[in-house]
C-alpha cells in the first residue's frame, strides 16, 4: 500500500531550468512532494530509482523524442500518469500524446490554476486505478478460493452414475488429453471442469474460463485471441487474451457450440499447430494450454445444425463426460444439500440450520429443472429465510412448495411456440405466490377466488381459474 505522500510524488522533466524551478516551487506550495530532472535519461533514472505518481513531460529534451519516452513512461510504469508540458507550436504533438496514452496536455505559458486541477485530476485518476485493480485482485482471489472450495467441498456422491464419473476424471486428470463435458444447463459442467484441472498436471497454473455464449460474436475472437494496439477502433492498448493468460494452465470453454464457425476453424488451427495471431499482430504466438469445453446442446442436434464443426468436435473429444440431471440421480440430492447449507451457513456467518423432515422430502419430491444450480440457489435462499436454525416448508422457494401437479417438469421442445394452459395456469399461480411472498390464502385471493370458489373478479373478467388449481394452491382437497 503507498503512503499518501508517495501518492503525491510528482516528477518533472524538462531542460529549461527556470521552469523546473517555478513548477517545483509551484507545487510544493500546494503539498506535492517533487523531483526534477533535465533529461529523458535523468527522468527514467528516477523513476526506475523511485516511480513517481504523476509526470509533468516535456516533449522537447536535448537527448530522445518526448513521444518516444512516453512511450518508455507507459511501457514501463503504467501505474503512473503523465501530462504534456507543450508549445503552441507543438500541439499536433500533444494531441498525439493523448492517443499515446498521455493523461492530458498544457500549453506554455502555464495557467497555475490550471496545471494544478490537472494534476489532482490525473492523480484522483490514478487513485480510482488503483482500488479497481485491488478490488479486480481481490476478486480474483475469492473466485480461486471459491473454485478450490467446491473442489474441498465436493459432496460424497451416491449415485453409482456420479461415482463413475468421478473414477473417469481421476483416471484422465492427470494426462493432457482434451475434454468435452456436455448436460443440460446446470448440471455443474463447470465444477467439473475445475475438478479436473485441479486434478491435473496444470493444477498450479490459471484455469482460464470462457463462456461464449456470454459475449456479443465479435467479441469473442479479440477475448480469446487478444489484440495489439490500434487493431481496431477502441483498442487503446495491448491485450494478451485468454489463450495467453491459459498458457501453462486450462482454458474452459463453456458453450462451445455457440462459438462462430468461422472462430470454431480459427481456433481448431491452435488446437492443431500450437500457435496463434492476436489480432493486428504479424508475430505468431505459441500456444500452452490443455482445453476442456462444454455443451448444453445435444451432441447430435449441434453437429446436425452446424452449431459444432465436426473436424473441431472430433478434436476436442478425446474424453466426453455427460452430467446427469439432478431428477435422474435424486440420491445425491441429500449430500448435495448438506454441501450447499455448510457453504452458504459459513458465508453467511450463521449457525448451520437443520432441515425439517417434510421439508427435505419436499426437495426429494421436485423435479429440479434448473438441476444442481437451481438447488443451490434453492438452499441459499433457505439459509437466508431459515429462523431458530430449521429450514421448513415456508422457508423454500414457492415453486418447490407446489404440489407435483403443479411444479415445472422438463418435458421435450413443443413443435409450436403456443403455450399449454397448464403452463400457463401454473406461471400465473407461481407470480401470484411471489407477490405474496409465499401466503396461499393472500395468493388464492390474488387469484381471484374466495375460499368458498365463488369467482370475486371484477365484471368484464369472470374468467376463472379451474377449482382444483386454485384449491391446490390453498392446500384444499
């Protein structure tokens, strides 16, 4: 952490020794600590002895091109800002500078008022970098010791499906060999991606992680390839992109089948040569990196549609791993529930609470369409709620609370895009249960319905919801 008087360290470079002297006096006055220096070589010598926050520059020294040791500043010591010190008669120069990566440019004779607001504002600017880039580390972190808990943490599975997925992953996480990881959304493709490269020879290099489907298409190339600077409109500096950041690690890319064929062709050529372009460059770069993808898409359906090049999908699955669905493995619902309640009761700093027995058979009973990321949000939630340490019925989410008839179920595409009444009757009583946070009674009466099944809607709206659904809804039989 620097001091606040290094954050107030301001170098000045210029050969013109009278204006080094009233610029140093200048802003000592106002509480900045400064250094001076008569030449571009001086200058680098101090800052790479002490950086300084700010540099006042002038573009005109007797030993090197101003631009040059901007260029020099910003290559070397990007933490710190820089302002132009110009002539009129250079301004095409200073408007350069900017685009160069300058914080901004004054104009001799200097305005002292002006030259000090600039100043705060380029050390405020330098400051706000700062805390972005420790909250960006900080976040960084937790995301590694969240990723490592999950992997700590994992449940003890009991399906015999899961346990042999998990002998397949030990089995192949330690070789190099590519991965494809395919089920329906939720299933925690991702968790096991970082299963395996925690298992995995990379295991102390980064997992990069890339959802292509996350991103607009035209992002997706400069993300993964990166790019130079003034490859394109907006590319104010050098990005390495994730194939860089990987290198030596795991690039994780979830969806793959929403990636462009074109990019789907680009990126088979790394796969095949070890090498790649980042865009605007001339030099090619060597690739390091063990791939692991994953799919929601079936297989067949992404290959038939042109979603997934066949020559890509051959390339990357070596191994293939399918993630059941929750509803097709309900044993592993309970070590999964007492995984998700000890992580979120930690975080929460709460005591762990127990599960009312009728409220575990009720997460027994649900389909689980969202599969093991609805369950988590599901148990989250019930943490939150959960009062005297037991999570009840009322302390689950409304869907789950539903009877059967009424819960959602996965079911197979419909040819049309009209929905079913059920559907239809079920949204409604599932919005009408959230704006009364839960209360059934509240929820029949919302619906329209007095206890007694007498229609309560205004004239013009009689259109009733059938008894029996609404009669679910107030547990009546």
């Amino acid at each position: 952490m620097r001091t606040n008087s290094e954050a107030r360290r301001i170098l000045i470079i210029d050969d013109e020794r009278p204006i080094l002297l009233t610029l140093e006096a200048l802003l000592n006055r106002h509480g900045y600590r400064t250094e001076t220096a008569t030449t571009a070589t001086l200058g680098l010598r101090a800052m790479k002895t002490n950086p300084a926050a700010l540099v006042l520059l002038d573009l005109q020294l007797p030993d090197a091109d101003g631009l040059e040791t901007l260029d020099r500043l910003k290559k070397d010591f990007a933490d710190s800002q820089v302002i132009i010190l110009t002539a009129h008669d250079s301004l095409n120069n200073a408007i350069e500078s900017i685009k160069r990566g300058a914080f901004h440019f004054i104009s001799k004779p200097y305005a002292p008022e002006e030259l000090l607001s600039l100043a705060e504002q380029a050390l405020e600017k330098r400051s706000l970098l700062q805390e972005t880039q420790a909250l960006r580390e900080k976040a960084e972190q937790l995301e590694k010791r969240l990723e490592l808990a999950e992997t700590r943490l994992a449940p003890v599975f009991k399906s015999k499906v899961m346990q042999e997925m998990e002998e397949l992953i030990s089995a192949m996480a330690p070789s190099d060999a590519n991965v494809l990881i395919t089920g329906e959304s939720g299933v925690g493709k991702e968790v096991v991606a970082n299963v395996i490269h925690s298992k995995s020879r990379r295991a102390g290099k980064p997992l990069v992680k890339l959802n292509c489907a996350a991103f607009p298409q035209t992002m997706i190339e400069s993300e993964l390839f990166g790019y130079v600077k003034g490859a394109f409109t907006g590319a104010m500096n050098d990005f390495p992109g994730m194939i860089a950041e990987a290198r030596g690690g795991t690039l994780f890319l979830d969806e793959i089948s929403e990636m462009p064929a074109d990019l789907q062709t680009r990126f088979l050529r790394v796969l095949q040569g070890g090498e790649y372009r980042s865009l605007g460059s001339t030099r090619m770069s060597k690739a390091d990196f063990r791939v692991i993808t994953a799919t929601n898409r079936p297989i067949a359906q992404a290959l038939a549609e042109n979603r997934l090049r066949s020559d890509l999908y051959y390339r990357i699955n070596t191994f293939q791993i399918e993630v059941p669905p929750l509803r097709e493995r309900k044993e592993d619902i309970p070590p999964l529930v007492t995984t998700f309640v000890q992580r979120f009761a930690a975080q929460l700093g709460k005591a762990e609470p127990t599960i009312a027995p009728e409220a575990f058979q009720k997460l027994l009973d649900y389909s689980w369409p969202g599969n093991v990321r609805e369950l988590q949000n599901a148990i989250e939630y019930a943490v939150v709620l959960a009062r005297n340490d037991v999570i009840g019925i009322k302390e689950l989410p409304a869907e789950i609370q539903l009877p059967p008839a009424l819960q959602t179920t996965p079911a197979p595409a419909r040819r049309s895009g009209v929905a079913s009444l059920n559907d239809m009757e079920r949204e409604t009583i599932l919005q009408a249960l959230a704006q009364t946070h839960g209360n059934k009674k509240k929820a029949a009466e919302l619906l329209g319905t007095l206890q007694g099944g007498h229609s309560c809607l205004p004239e013009g709206k009689r259109e009733r919801l059938p008894y029996s659904i609404v009669a679910a809804v107030c547990d009546r039989r």
